[in-house]
C-alpha cells in the first residue's frame, strides 16, 4: 500500500513537528559509531542499514585497488587532476567546475563553512541527517519545512522562507530518507530563482538508480552559470562507501570559496582515486547494480503491499515503510534477529528505512519483519 494523504492530514501530524524529530542521537550521523551490537560479531548482520551496493564493486575497480598498492608511497595529486578532468568531460564542464572530497559529505562540509555559516541553512524535514548533523556542528543556523503529504520535498513552502538572511539551501533529490523525487522542470525553476538568493546545494547521491523520467540533474544549471552546487558520491551504485570518494559541481568562482575552507590539500587516498576512476567508465557494472537494485525492491515492494505496510514510492536504493510500534523498538527487535536497519520518527509517525539487498537478503528482512510486528 503506497502512500496516500491529503494536506490536512498531513498538516495536522506535523504541526507539533516543524523541528527536527529524531528517534535517538545515535543514529543522527554516519560519523558516529553505532551502538555496541546486540549480537557479538556483526559479521552474522545483514546490514541494511546504509544504503550501500550488496554486490560489491566493479571487477575493474577491484583490480586497480591491487594495482595501486605500488603507487600509494606518492601523493595523489595527478590522479586527482585525471578524475577531475573524467568528470568534466562526462558533464561537459571544465575541470575549473569540479571538486573532489573524502566522500559527498566533505564537500557539503565546505559549503557549509563557506556559505552557511554567514548567514542561515534553509533546508526541508525530513532530509540527508549528516548534512543536519554537520551544519548544526559547525554552528549554522539551520530553517527547515516539512516535505508535503506525499513526502516529497515543499519547493513552494521553501520559497516562501527564503530570507535575506539565507545562505545556502540544500536540497536532497532524491531525498534521504524519503526516496521521493522532485520533477525536474520544477527544481530548475526553483533553483534559478533561489539561486539569485543563496547557493542552493543539490544532493544527488541517488541519481543514478532513478527511474522517473520526469527526473534531471541540475547540472544545467551550472552550465548556465548559476549560483548552483551539485554533489554525488561514488559511494552507493559504484559500491565504494568504504574509499571515501565524492564530489561537486559547480561554477568556478564558488569552487574557488570551497577550496578556500578546505582542511586537507590531498584527503582522498591513491587507491580510492584508482577505484574510482576504473569504476567511473565500467558503465556496464553500474546498468547491472541498476537492474539488480529494480528487481530486489519491486520484491520487497510486493511483499510489504501483501502484508499492508504504508510505503513510500522510492527511486533509489532503499525503501520507507511505515511501522505500526516505536521505530526504535522495531529496530531493536530486528537488530536482535540481526538485521540493521534505520529507525526514523517524524510527522508524528514511525519509519525504518530499509536499504535494498539481494532477493536472497529481502527475504529474510521480510521474514523478520513479520515476526517482529506480527
């Protein structure tokens, strides 16, 4: 059962939410260690927790890791120059466009540092938490409004908070924890007028899993020169989340600003840049990951319709279902039958985010699920 509210019902839940509503602060960033588990060895975990790629990475990839061994007595310098220019030929952007960081997450650290902290972060609820997270370390003063009833994120709502106080505007598409997507045509809209505003920061860690054609990066926008920053990762669909490789896109001069907070002239490593560029060009391992991912969660999606759990539509690697008890004693019972997922309360709901496995993987979280909430 999918999805269905109207705006009233969805405007009375989040009337007591219009902050942040979180389940627990030990699930509020990435950064942090989770918990000790329950279980010993978490090597017995099917862990769903993450989002992460189950089938590992690109043979290629693997390969250049091996390879790279000999080469990892020297800085990485020129790999790097080598990335950056196979990212700006691929989006047709110069190199002067292009940032790599230690993840997506150092470059949304820059930008925070380098825009949000001047002014205030306005941003949708729920959303990304490590960008909360981050933003709320750095001291940012951080507005947020509530996704509308199908919790997609509230371009209009975000409009009618812009203020001349507002620095930077992220915005996650697809959404984290959502999966729901925002059309493109009414992103672009949204972003060259935000644009003249604030720099608005496009997370699109997802982009390549989506499906809806109705979807499009902003990059465009950069094309055209607006004031626009565009992040991905190398951490879900290449399935390198462990070698910490992101990056960003944006017009010259507000690189030049990221550059100027950055904390490390060399933070990511010559194997991970070697991984990254080999799984960058193997088109052919990512379209399988794309495929697998599409028959896994039409599965899991079938499965949860039959036993009449709430779900949201996704286009990404991961699936929100609404539970019928608290989210974190969902969770706990789950993590019990060792199974990792993420707990999420907010419009005065419970949730657990559900990463898609294999098949193989799917069924068993259905199975413990069914346990778990009868």
């Amino acid at each position: 059962m999918t999805l269905q509210l109207n705006r009233r019902q969805w405007m009375k839940t989040t009337a007591a939410a219009a902050a942040w509503l979180w389940v627990n602060s030990e699930f509020q960033a990435c950064r942090q260690e989770r918990p000790e588990p329950l279980i010993s060895s978490e090597d017995d975990f099917l862990r769903l927790d993450n989002n992460e790629n189950p089938y590992g990475i690109a043979p290629e990839a693997r390969e250049a890791i091996i390879d790279a061994i000999r080469g990892s007595h020297r800085y990485p310098h020129r790999l790097y120059s080598e990335l950056v220019k196979m990212i700006a030929a691929k989006e047709g952007l110069s190199p002067e466009n292009i940032i790599l960081g230690a993840g997506s997450t150092e470059v949304m650290n820059m930008a925070i540092f380098a825009y949000g902290v001047k002014g205030e972060v306005l941003t949708s609820d729920p959303t990304y938490f490590d960008f909360i997270f981050y933003a709320e370390q750095a001291g940012a003063v951080i507005r947020s409004v509530p996704v509308d009833e199908n919790l997609v994120i509230d371009l209009q709502a975000l409009a009618n908070q812009i203020q001349a106080t507002t620095s930077l505007i992220y915005i996650c598409n697809p959404n984290n924890p959502t999966g729901t997507i925002i059309p493109g045509k009414n992103l672009r809209s949204f972003g060259e007028e935000a644009s003249g505003q604030a720099l608005v920061l496009v997370d699109e860690a997802y982009y390549e899993y989506v499906e809806d054609n109705s979807y499009s990066s902003m990059v465009g926008l950069i094309r055209e020169g607006k004031k626009i920053l565009v992040t991905r990762t190398f951490s879900k669909i290449f399935g390198l989340a462990g070698l910490r490789i992101g990056y960003g896109m944006a017009h010259p001069e507000i690189i030049k600003n990221l550059k100027k907070v950055q904390m490390n002239f060399a933070s990511i490593a010559y194997p991970s840049l070697r991984a990254a560029m080999a799984a960058y060009t193997d088109g052919e391992f990512t379209q399988s990951v794309k495929e697998k991912n599409k028959l896994a969660k039409a599965y899991l999606e079938g499965e949860l319709d039959r036993l009449g759990f709430v779900r949201v539509p996704s286009q990404t690697n991961f699936i929100l279902l609404e539970v019928h008890q608290d989210s974190k004693q969902v969770a706990t019972a789950l993590e019990q039958q060792r199974v990792l997922v993420r707990p999420f309360s907010f419009g005065g709901r419970n949730w657990l985010r559900v990463s898609i496995g294999t098949i193989d993987e799917m069924r068993v979280f259905i199975s413990a699920l069914r346990r778990t909430e009868g």
